[in-house]
C-alpha cells in the first residue's frame, strides 16, 4: 500500500513539474504555443546599420524617434532608441546647467571686457 502512494505522488509531482515547463517551453527550449510572441532577434548586420545611421547628424536624430515611437520597429530597437533619446536630453539638459553656471560666475568679467 505505502509502494502505491508513494508511485502515485512521484506521477503526481512529475506531471505538475512536465505541466509548468510545457507552459513555457517544450523539450528543446522552444516557445511553445501557450508562451508570448518572441520578437526576432536584431541581428549584428542590422545592430551596425542602426549605429551607422545613427551617426548621420540630423537623419539619425530623426531615425531615433522613428524607431522609438514609429511602431514598426522591433521592440528591442525600439527601447534601445528611447533609452538613447533619454540620454540625449539628459546631456542637453546637464550641458545647459554647465554653461549657465559658468556664464553666471563670470559674466561680469565677459562684460567688463577682463
């Protein structure tokens, strides 16, 4: 009798373990149908394009908000686009206190000329 239960809480126990993987992935690390969508991976051809365009002054500027809030973009791009974008307003804005601080201690030496 104890053999039974015992048998039957090790099935038991394997078939909840095989149910919450299976939720995820099958057995060879796929998704498997009840999972989320995967996005494609960006690839390195494409991770060189995106920097490359990136470097263009004002195009790459503009392609920044385009993968960002255009959409069409894979997701990865798009949050690697935002968090760039952040990081530009952070130096704009950290730029601007800079050259106001230093404008506002020597304006008057700027005015009188040294």
């Amino acid at each position: 009798m104890d053999d039974i239960d015992t048998q039957e809480r090790k099935e038991t126990v394997n078939a909840t373990a095989a149910n919450a993987s299976a939720t995820n992935y099958t057995a060879n690390n796929t998704p498997s149908a009840n999972s989320p969508a995967m996005e494609p991976t960006v690839t390195t051809g494409d991770w060189f394009l995106t920097l490359f365009i990136t470097a263009i002054p004002l195009i790459g500027l503009i392609m920044l908000f385009v993968w960002a809030f255009g959409g069409g973009a894979n997701e990865n791009k798009s949050n690697w686009a935002k968090a760039m974008l952040l990081w530009i307003l952070i130096g704009i804005v950290l730029s601007a206190v800079v050259v106001g601080v230093f404008f506002a201690k020597y304006y008057r030496r700027f005015a009188a000329g040294f």
